[in-house]
C-alpha cells in the first residue's frame, strides 16, 4: 500500500467531497474528486449523463477518470458512492493508495441526501436502502473504517490523520 495518496470512499452523502477538501487542506495534498472530473470531462452534470448515455457509459468514464489519477502522488481524492464497489476498480485503489471508508447509517443518508433526483441513483427510499445495503460489504474491504456519521468535519481530519500517523 502506497502512503502518498489517499481514497475517500462511502456511499452518498457520506461526505466524500467535503472531507477531502479539509484533508487535502490540513495535509497540503492536491485534492480530486471523481465525480467533478467526469462532469468536467464530459461538460455536463452526472444526472446528465446518466439520462442520456446511462449508467453504463457513466461508469466507464468513471474508470477513466480514476485511471487519469493513477500517476498522481500527494493527493486525496474523493470518489463516488459506486467507484470502490466495482472490483477492478477497487483492485486499483487498494493497490494506490490508503482506502478510507468513512461509515455513515442509512439513518443519516436520508437525512443529507435528498431524494429530488440529482443524485440518479437516489431516486426513492426503499431502492436507496437496498443500493446501501449491498454495498456494505464492498466498503468493507477498504483499509480504514471512519465513523463519520457525527462531528465537525475537523474533527474527523483529526481522526483520519491520526490513525496515519500510528
Ligand atoms: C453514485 C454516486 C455519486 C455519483 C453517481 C453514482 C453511486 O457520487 O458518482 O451519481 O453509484 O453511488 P456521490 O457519492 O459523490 O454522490
């Protein structure tokens, strides 16, 4: 496991993006974020995407964009809720850097994500739980669990670097 790069990985509305700005910041790495990179890439946004190429042309941008990021060093970056649970890109990841899942319960999900569509996977409660569910175990596989479901943002930098240092 390489040391100088680091994966942020959960599932929606986890607080993948937020918490790599401040740990970027608080390290001074570079921060990615995969999402923003696809929507850049393709210039437009992921809901976009999905309704007029679907899921499927999504997720290969999505390998592509993680790909791009390989060479990278000194870097956080934030995925998306799916990249870690495809194995071959959760193969690369582990392989590239140090895979921090930060744990949210459902609970909170629904609480931050709202079901309005922009997000074209969270489109209604009972697929969103069954989505969550079956990737538990996907998650699981990441080197470092981080509750994430409570605190200042801060606090949780403090946390993930810590456990770093040790
Ligand atoms: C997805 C999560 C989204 C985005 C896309 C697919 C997923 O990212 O990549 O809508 O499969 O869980 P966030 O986790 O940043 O919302």
């Amino acid at each position: 496991m390489r040391t100088d790069k680091i994966y942020l990985v959960g599932f929606m509305g986890a607080g993948k993006s937020t918490v790599a700005r401040a740990l970027a910041k608080r390290l001074d790495w570079r921060v990615e974020d995969i999402d923003e990179r696809i929507e850049r890439q393709e210039r437009r946004d992921i809901a976009s995407i999905f309704r007029q190429h679907g899921e499927p042309y999504f997720r290969v941008a999505e390998r592509a964009a993680l790909i791009d990021l390989l060479p990278q060093r000194g870097t956080v970056v934030a995925s998306g809720g799916g990249t870690f649970v495809d194995p071959a890109n959760r193969e690369l990841m582990l392989r590239d850097g140090v895979v921090i899942w930060l744990d949210v319960p459902f609970s909170t999900i629904l609480d931050r994500v709202p079901l309005d569509g922009r997000r074209p996977l969270a489109g209604d409660r009972a697929a969103l739980e069954a989505l969550y569910n079956q990737r538990l175990a996907a998650y699981r596989l990441a080197h470092v669990r981080v509750d994430a479901s409570r605190g200042p943002v801060d606090l949780l930098v403090d946390q993930i670097v810590d456990g770093l240092e040790t």
